[in-house]
C-alpha cells in the first residue's frame, strides 16, 4: 500500500513540473492598455447575434472570430481591437 501512494506522489510531482515547464516555454504576449479583451470581444460578437465562436485570434490591432452568423452561415469578422467595431465581414 505504501508503494502505491509513493507512486502516485511521484507521478503527482512529475505531471506538475511537465506542466511548469511547458508554460514557461510559452512566449508571453503583451496587449496594449487600450485593447479589448477576449471577453469583450465575445460579448461584442454575441451581442451582434453571432453564434457557435470557434476561433478567436488577435494580429496588427484587430481579432479575427470565426462564428456562425444569425441566418446560419459561417462567417469570418474582423474587429478593432480598441473599440470591438466590425472592420469586415465574409461569408466561409
């Protein structure tokens, strides 16, 4: 029975430092104070009455979301980073 828990205690210790590890090789990335977070973006999006958000990613001061519009069709919106403005939408 001893063994068993020393095992699962080591195991425990080694999943923690593979997680450790892995985090600190991920770059960090900073947002400017002005930036909408993801949150923000999602209500925004919602709000408009998108739907089934599959992708969010932020580049050159806007976020690209991947959702299904209100008829049901795939679609592809760009939105301004600071201010959650749809800059552009298109159908998939």
């Amino acid at each position: 029975m001893r063994f068993g828990i020393a095992a699962a205690a080591l195991l425990a210790a080694g999943l923690a430092t593979a997680a450790y590890a892995q985090q600190a090789q991920q770059p960090q990335t900073t947002v400017a104070a002005d930036t909408l977070s993801v949150r923000a973006i999602l209500d925004k999006v919602e709000a408009q009455g998108y739907r089934d958000i599959s992708e969010v990613e932020r580049e050159d001061g806007q976020y690209e979301v991947k959702a299904t519009d209100a008829e049901g069709r795939k679609v592809k919106i760009k939105l301004d980073a600071r201010t959650g403005e749809v800059v552009k939408a298109e159908r998939k």
